[in-house]
C-alpha cells in the first residue's frame, strides 16, 4: 500500500525529490497547483511505501524443507539413561522426539526439548513415525503386552537398542501386528564410552521386517543415517550372529569387570598401562545394573558356555602354577636326599630272587683286610 500525502509549505520552496521509507530516492517534477489567493504555492509531497516487498530468504526456506523431508517423529519408550542418551543426539539431527517412561520425567524431558507422556495412549496417538525400545531387557516382554498398538499407524517401525537380539526379534514376531516393520539394533556403546564421541564405535543392525513400499524402506535408512552420519562403524549382520559374538565379547567383558570390583581393583602410585586398562572397565561396567548383566547371560543362549569356559580356563591356570609350585617345593625340601636315593640305587644289586642289598660303605672293615 502507497500513502501519498499532500500538504501546503509556507515557504513557497519546490522540492524536487520523493523519499521512501526504504531509502528510495527519485526525482519527481511537480506541477504548480493554484490556489484561491493571489500568491502561488508548492506542495510539500511525501510518499511513504508502507507495505514494500520484503526480499525472499531462499536459503533458510531451502534447508527448512531439508529438515523437514530428513525429520523422523520418534518416540523414545523407556527414557531412563540410555534413553536420554540417546535423544540428545537425536535431537541434533533435527528430529522430533517424544518420550514415555515409568518414572515422571516431564522436567527433564521439557529441558532437552523432548515432550513427555505419562500414559502410552497419549503417546501413539501423536502417531509416531518410529517407537525406539529403550528398556530392560528384563521388563522388555511385559512392556510389549501393554502397549496400545491399535493407537498407531498399522506400518509404524520398531526399533530396540537391547544388548541381546534373539530375544527382542521372538518378542517382536510374537506380540506386534503383522504390519509393523521390525528393526533390531546394538549400539555397543553407552553414556560412559560414547560420551565424547561416536565415531569408530560399532553399531550391529538387523533389518528384520521392513515393508517394500519407497516410503518404509526411507525411514529406516533415515534412522540409520543418524549413526552413520555420527561416524559409528555400521556392521549389518543377523540377530543369530550378533548374540554368538556378543557372548564372546560383551558378556565376557561384563563378567571380568564385575569380578574385578569384587576383588577391589583400586588405583596405585605406580599403576602401568595395562593396569590403568583394568581400571577403565571397571569403570565402565560398574555404572550398568545387574539387570542388564542378568540379561545378558539370561537371553543369550551362548552365555552360559562362554560363563563355563572362563571357569575352565581359571581352573587351567591354578592347576598349571599350583603344578610348578609343587615341584619348586618338593625340589626344596627334598632336592638333596633325592639326588642320595639315586646315587645309592645305582650301586644296589639285584639278587636272583628279587631282594635288594646294599652295597658294602666304605667305612665298614672286611675280614683279612
């Protein structure tokens, strides 16, 4: 809108420019108005362009529009400290997150910028592209048989961050509708080893059930984008696989640092490297629940023989410098008669009917000598 407004100067001086409020500047000839009285005046004309054009930020449009074709809504079930772990990287990845726990952690949830439901009804019915499983694996089979299903869209992808895989897959095929997508994953890192970084860190994915439609097969690659594009090593294998070598690794880890801590591992003056080794996972094993311990040996079929073959394997060790031990011991306390017992035997004589005599000492006398 342009406001033209006239108005008669007194000082009957011309102006020959306009100005406009957005420093607009041209020259504009005027004709000379007539007035009633006998002395002719110009008019004092200003133009002020009240609703100019504002310029068109392509630039902030362009990358809102990437954010919001990238965006995943994802709902976080079980925000306890791997669950918040979680979101705030998710958070800087420009996606939508919402949270639903046992405890109330509306204060939290409302200072990273998640929005929190206390009922899972109220949650599913934001129809969330993704439901991320952030729990126990101890609780993971009773939270499955509560949930509202019916509330959500019927090919909504699940997703778990269980440290066992078999398990959760069983539970998946067992409790979701046929129409679910199903993505098992292991981020085999926590608050303690990827609180500086993710890059380099394994993360093992199974992409179990997911739908053949261009949109599903997006959003599980816009999920897994969030790792990869965070530097993680992306190893794809089955849930089978995952469980076999996690008993080797995870579960073995588990154990040697929980049996550090009950032996009281504590730092010294001169601590060497492969000390300070040992005092890094005692570190970080310390800081998980034994429910999640639990659950490793509990829901992997494999736990239970590498748990055997750590014995074994103990026991070898004892036996072998028990072994060496014995025979420093009894070379000790007996080196010097042994050696005596084995000069002596082989000066006796064996007689034909099987006795043994000693041989004649040197300090005895002989008859005739």
């Amino acid at each position: 809108m342009v406001l033209f407004s006239a108005t008669r100067s007194l000082n009957p001086q011309p102006l020959p420019f306009i100005s406009f409020s957005h420093s607009i500047s041209q020259p504009l000839t005027l004709p000379i108005l007539t007035t009633p009285s006998k002395s002719h005046h110009f008019p004092s004309l200003q133009i002020n362009c009240i609703d100019a054009a504002q310029p068109f930020d392509y630039e902030s449009h362009l990358k809102n529009r990437y954010i919001q074709s990238t965006s995943l809504k994802i709902a976080i079930v079980g925000f306890g400290n791997f669950g918040q772990f979680l979101s705030k990287t998710f958070l800087r990845h420009h996606h939508t997150l919402l949270a639903h726990s046992r405890t109330d952690y509306t204060h939290l949830a409302n200072q990273l910028g998640v929005s929190f439901y206390s009922d899972p009804n109220d949650l599913f019915e934001q129809h969330p592209d993704v439901v991320l499983l952030a729990t126990s694996i101890l609780s993971t089979e009773t939270l499955l048989q509560q949930l509202p299903f019916q509330r959500l869209r019927r090919n909504t992808l699940f997703v778990d961050v269980l440290s066992v895989k078999e398990f959760p897959r069983s539970l998946f095929f067992k409790y979701l509708p046929p129409d679910f997508d199903i993505l098992c994953t292991h981020p085999m890192f926590g608050p303690e080893s990827g609180k500086t970084s993710w890059a380099g860190l394994p993360f093992v994915y199974d992409k179990v059930r997911i739908g053949s439609e261009e949109s599903r097969v997006k959003r599980c690659e816009k999920f897994l984008d969030i790792f990869e594009k965070e530097g993680c090593r992306m190893v794809e294998m089955s849930c089978m696989e995952h469980d076999k070598y996690a008993a080797g690794s995870q579960f073995v880890t588990h154990t040697m640092g929980r049996v550090l801590e009950k032996f009281g591992l504590e730092s010294s003056p001169i601590n060497t490297k492969g000390y300070e080794t040992l005092l890094n996972l005692v570190e970080n094993t310390k800081g998980d629940s034994f429910d999640l311990y639990y659950g490793l040996f509990m829901y992997n079929q494999s736990a239970l023989e590498q748990l055997e073959r750590l014995d074994m394997a103990f026991e070898s060790i004892k036996k072998e410098l028990f072994g060496k031990l014995h025979q420093v011991y009894r070379k000790q306390l007996f080196g010097d008669k042994k050696k005596e017992g084995r000069d002596r035997r082989l000066a006796q004589k064996l007689l034909g009917n099987g006795s043994v005599t000693e041989p004649p000492s040197d300090n005895v006398r002989h008859d005739g000598s």
